[in-house]
C-alpha cells in the first residue's frame, strides 16, 4: 500500500462516518463482505482497512467523551 492509498483511505473513513454515522462500521462491513463474495480480494482489502480506520476513530472517540461526575 503506497502513501496515497492510505490517505484515500484516511479520507473515506472520514466521509463514512460524517455521512453514516454510527452506522459507518456497518457499511464497511458489507462492502468487505459484497467484494470477498464477488471474488474482489484487493477491494476486500482496501475496505478492511477502511474498516480498521472507522474503528479505531469511533474507539478513540468513544474514549474521549467526558463522563458526568457521580455523587
């Protein structure tokens, strides 16, 4: 994978979610599944990949969100 794939990548994961929401991971996951069935196996890859970007940043956000302080 070269610099300016992972960059298009950066960039759909960022996209997905803004369009999907919550939902994004879901999307990449069919897209994964509808192009390992068609036999695509490099779009199967480029959409793992995707994948594990929408993760990994709904991970990092769900991290991020201050929880209420109890007492």
């Amino acid at each position: 994978m070269d610099a300016a794939d992972g960059d298009d990548e950066q960039l759909l994961a960022r996209d997905m979610i803004a369009v999907h929401g919550a939902e994004a991971a879901i999307v990449a996951r069919d897209n994964v599944r509808g192009a390992a069935l068609a036999g695509q196996r490099p779009e199967a890859r480029h959409w793992i990949r995707v994948l594990e970007i929408i993760q990994r940043r709904q991970a990092d956000k769900e991290i991020s969100i201050p929880r209420p302080i109890e007492g």
